[in-house]
C-alpha cells in the first residue's frame, strides 16, 4: 500500500518528510516523491526507486525553509512504476497537488470527461484525475473544492491536498484507506501510518471513512465530506514502538497480515464485479472473447502456495467455464516435453511475480503460441511484463515469507476470472453470475467476523500441539489444495514435518502413520463429500489417533468424534477454500510463536524465490 506524509508547522519540511516516509517504508513501493510551497508555486520532486534516490535528487533543495509539505511512497496499482506516474500528482496549473493511497474506480470514466473538458493528462494514473477534478471546482475555498471532487469520485482513498495559495494549509480526506493525525502544539502532521508520527507526538486522530480534515500550524479541523459539518474526534494516546507501529500493533507481519485479508479480498474483487447484475470486468485480462472462445485447455503455472492457489482455481473454471485445466508445478512443467500451443492459455500465479521457475514456464509457453494471463500482487513486475495481460491481487504488500492475504486474494482474482470466462464462453447466465457475486462479496465480513475467535481457539491448540513432530492435513474436492496450504503453512514457519493429503488416499499409504504422536488435522465443511470426511475422521480414531478437525459450527456430530474441532460458518461451497484456509494459518503462526521461531523470516526461505 502506499505511505502518505503530510506536515504544516515550524520545523523544516523535507526532514520531517523524508524521515516520516521512511518510516513507512516496511509497506513496501517502487517509487515516491515530495512537495513543499516555495517563493508563491509548488516545488515537486520524484523519483523511481527507492528513498535513497529520491534524497539525491533533494540534494539541491537542501536549503528550502518551508514549513509545510507532502510526501508519499507509491505501490503501484494502475500505471507502471515510473517517475511519471509517481506521486504528488498536479492539476493543470501545477498550483494544486494530491498524494493518494487507494484505487479511485471510476477514474477512467472522469478521466474521459476532464479531457473533454480541456484538461491535460501527464501520468497513467487514477490519482491524477483527482488533481483535475479539484481544479475543476476551484475557485477560492480548497476544502469546498476537494469535497465537491470526492463526491465525484467512487472508490478507496486516503489524500493530501496542497495547493500554491494556501501555502499554510493541507486538506485530507479517507474513505476505507487508513489516515491517522498527529497533533503537537503549533504543528500538525497526517500519516498513512503511525510510525510516520512516532518521533514528533503520540497524539493521534484516526480519520474515519467520510471525514476530511484541514491542517494548520494552529490545529486540525475535522469536518464531513459530504455536508462540510464540523465532527468532534477523541484523541488517542499511541504507546506502541515504532516497531511494533510499523505492523499496526500487531506483533508480526504475517499476523497483521492474516487479519488483513477481508479487506485485501475486498480491494481484489472492488470495481471488478456488479452486485446485481453477474457483471464481471476485467479489462486487463490481455486476451478478447475470440480467444476465449476457442480455448482447448488452461494450464496453471505456479509454485508453492500459489500453485495451492491454482488447484482450487481449477474446481471453479472447470465446474462454470467448462474448459479443461491442468495446475502444474513451473519447476517440472519447464523441463516436460510440453503440447502447448495457440488454443491453450497459461496463466502463471505469483504473488512476487519475480519467481524464477514460474517465468521459466512462462516464457516457454509464450514460445508455444499460448496466450499468458499472470495473476499476480506486484504490478509491473518481470512475470507481469511478460504477459498478454494481468489479473492484479490488490493485498497490498506481503512482508511476511509465509504467504497469507496473497493466497486469498489469488482465490478472488481466480473465483472473479472463472465467472468472467464462463460469462465470456456463454456457460454461465447473468443470474447465476450475480448469485456467485453475492457469495464473494459476503466473505470479507464472514472472515472478519470469525478472526477473533478463530485466533482465540488456536492459540489453545497450539498451546497442546505445539511440541508435537509430525502433522497431516486432509481434505477433499475443494479443501484438499486447502490441506496442502495448511500443511505448507505449518512446515514453513513452525518446522513441523507436515504433509498435506487427499483424505481419500489414506488408505493408499497415509493410515500406516496414524498414532497418538501425530494429530490430523481434518477439514470437514458440509458439502456433498461430508460423509467420506467424516469416514476419514472415524478411520483416524479407530487408531487411537489424534484428530483436530474444521468444520460447521453446530457440528454436533463432528465435534463428539474430534479431539478438539475448529466452529467455522455454513457458507456455499465455492467459498470454502477462503474460510477454511485462514484457521490454519492462524494455527500455523500460534505454534511457530510457542516454538519461538522467526515467524516473518523462517530459516531458509526467502520472500522471492528468484532463483533456481
Ligand atoms: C508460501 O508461503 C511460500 N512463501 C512460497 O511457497 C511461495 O508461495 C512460492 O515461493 C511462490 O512465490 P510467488 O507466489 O511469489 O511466485
């Protein structure tokens, strides 16, 4: 996500600045830049890369006495990575400037009609229209003006606003992107992020979606964006760290980050799917309808979690696309006598997008005539670049090695793209489109609600598991790529030898291991393979096995024959592999933490496997 900085006061501007975006530098970015007022006009400069480049080119500024400014570190989601498209953006003028964190959806359409209007584009981003669409309404009030712009514009935001004439003032607005205001005694700060703010006050102002507040050396006023009403807001006293600030109280990234997921895959399915309608868009898929309709096969191209990802992608295109899909490994597909060709189209899964096996295979199909789709988290990365078009994960950046939030925002963009093919290939109605778009939109609220407790219960079963040396996950149909990611998660960060298995082939092998030493951990939603799950539970204990098992709340039956059983909610089957994943992750991270290992950079593993 992106870092946003703002300051109005009496300290000098670029320190405060660049010290507060580096601060926010853990949340991950490929470019940045700051503005300050100067002698009447608006000083802008940015760079590509990282903050030190951006310093060096501060160098010739180092003497500006400004007091007030913006900055921010842009994770790019529409417009590649460039100095260009890096924030603050301007109006025409260059009198105005906006820093964004967020995706404004309708950016296309109000870039359409500003053009109309006379305005002149400089970048490829949705940012930009805001800057154009202030400048629309400004006559003298720059509050009134960004309040009538917001009001235009649909979407995620948090903004700063600094505009020439008003050199003394920022405005800010948020709506589902953070913003927190630092007070201080004849200063004012704003931040994405608390640890911008740590060195300077502890005294803070969470902004709430709807609210814009203007800054000043003497206060901040909060007030509506839609009526320009004055709000009162409680000031909070921060206590944490600046370590701790950086993962948002939580004590790991990997944490923060499971708990980030119903709103990482909110941001993945926004401005993609039409409550009501069974509309699905996907106007960077890369390939037209001609394409689609001809395919013979897709094949999934991905390693380790996100090869998990693709095994439950095939269930969905198969059951509602109706094309046949192959999910294989990138490290054995590139050395396979391949039939790859013009009617097949691979799709490589990678939240990086830099792994190199999986762009390895890429490359290899793009040779054989295959259309490339990628799915991926990191915009304008080499696997992105390389494709015919991406379907973006909007997570946000993933700082834990163990993924998490990528994993379920891969299952939105693969659950999204497999309605968007059936809809293209005639194999789906609208009806039954829009039903399946109701299911997704439910499940942040589903996740969210169900965080605590899920977490609550297993850190109890890490407190008895966590010793243990050897686990085995089950699963059927939908949840047996969810026991592979289950087993991956726990081996991964804890150290456990865990496997994940299809729970029909524990006859074939498996129930030789079963004892009282390894618990098995069983996924047993309520769906039409209930009944063989519950036949695997029962094989396991017949053994004097131990058996933690996932399944409805009100299970009665499963939870007389469990060892310990984890409530989750009835939900449509499709949706499952959401719910159910993210229990084993919050099991996995609470025995790692009772093993006292290095959740965030487990031993061996890299964030990126870049190599071979
Ligand atoms: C998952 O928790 C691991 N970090 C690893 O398996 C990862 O999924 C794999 O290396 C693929 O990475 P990618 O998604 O960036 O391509």
């Amino acid at each position: 996500m992106c870092g946003i900085v703002g300051y109005v006061g009496y300290r000098k501007i670029l320190s405060v600045l660049m010290d507060g975006l580096k601060r926010l530098e853990y949340r991950g970015y490929d470019s940045a830049g700051v503005t300050w007022p100067e002698h009447g006009s608006l000083v802008r400069v940015r760079t590509r890369g990282k903050l030190s480049r951006l310093e060096e080119a501060l160098e010739e500024h180092r003497g500006t006495d400004s007091t007030a400014g913006l900055g921010h570190t842009r994770w790019a989601t529409h417009g590649e990575p460039t100095q260009q498209n890096a924030h603050p953006h301007s109006d025409c003028t260059g009198e105005l400037v906006v820093v964004h964190n967020g995706i404004i959806e309708n950016y296309y359409s109000l870039r359409e009609q500003l053009t109309a209007e006379g305005h002149k584009f400089k970048s490829e981003t949705d940012t930009e229209v805001l800057a154009h669409l202030i400048e629309k309404y400004l006559q003298d009030d720059i509050e009134a003006a960004v309040r009538k712009a917001l009001a235009d514009a649909s979407g995620a935001y948090a903004i700063g606003v600094l505009w020439a004439r008003r050199p003394d003032v920022l405005v800010a607005a948020r709506k589902h992107s953070p913003l927190v205001l630092g007070i201080s005694e004849g200063e004012a700060f704003m931040a994405s992020d608390v640890p911008a703010l740590l060195p300077y006050t502890r005294d803070v102002i969470f902004l709430d979606d709807g609210e814009m507040a203007i800054l000043s050396g003497s206060g901040i006023n909060i007030r509506s964006v839609t009526t320009g009403d004055d709000i009162e807001k409680t000031v909070q006293q921060i206590s944490w760290d600046a370590s701790m600030a950086e993962k948002a109280g939580y004590k790991h990234f990997m944490l923060k980050e499971i708990y980030e997921q119903p709103d990482a895959i909110l941001n993945t399915f926004r401005g993609r799917v039409v409550p009501g309608t069974g509309e699905i868009r996907l106007p960077e898929i890369g390939i037209g309808r001609e394409v689609i309709s001809r395919l013979k096969r897709i094949v999934f191209l991905a390693c380790g979690t996100s090869w998990h990802a693709g095994l439950v992608g095939k269930y969905w295109i198969e059951k509602w696309a109706k094309i046949p899909v192959e999910v294989d490994l990138a490290s054995e597909f590139r050395y396979r006598d391949l039939l790859i060709d013009q009617d097949v189209l691979t799709i490589p899964i990678s939240q990086s997008g830099e792994t190199a096996d999986t762009l390895a295979g890429l490359r290899i199909a793009k040779e054989r005539g295959s259309s490339i789709v990628s799915i991926c988290n990191v915009l304008g990365s080499t696997i992105t670049r390389e494709s015919d078009g991406t379907v973006y994960t909007h997570a946000g950046p993933e700082i834990g090695v163990a993924s998490t939030k990528a994993f379920t925002s891969q299952l939105t963009a693969l659950f999204i793209l497999a309605l968007f093919l059936a809809k293209e290939r005639n194999a789906m109605t609208d009806e039954d489109a829009s039903e399946k778009i109701g299911t997704l939109i439910s499940l942040p609220g589903i996740i969210e609600k169900h965080l605590p407790e899920w977490h609550n219960q297993c850190r109890d079963l890490a407190d008895e598991f966590y010793t243990k040396s050897d686990f085995l996950y089950l699963g059927r149909h939908l949840q047996f790529p969810i026991a592979l990611e289950g087993a991956l998660k726990l081996k991964e960060i804890s150290y456990i030898h865990a496997e994940g298995y299809a729970a029909g082939e524990m006859k074939h092998g498996p129930i030789a291991l079963i004892d009282r030493n390894m618990p098995v951990v069983a996924i047993v939603p309520g769906d039409h393979v209930y009944e063989k799950m519950i036949s695997n539970v029962e094989e396991v204990k017949s053994r004097r096995g131990i058996v933690i098992t996932l399944g409805r709340e009100g299970d009665e039956e499963l939870k007389r024959i469990s060892n310990a059983m984890i409530a989750c909610p009835d939900a449509e089957a499709e949706i499952n592999p959401f719910i159910y994943t993210v229990p084993l992750q919050l099991m996995a991270y609470e025995i790692a933490l009772a093993r006292g290992c290095d959740v965030d950079q487990p031993r061996n593993l890299a964030k990126s496997v870049t190599v071979e």
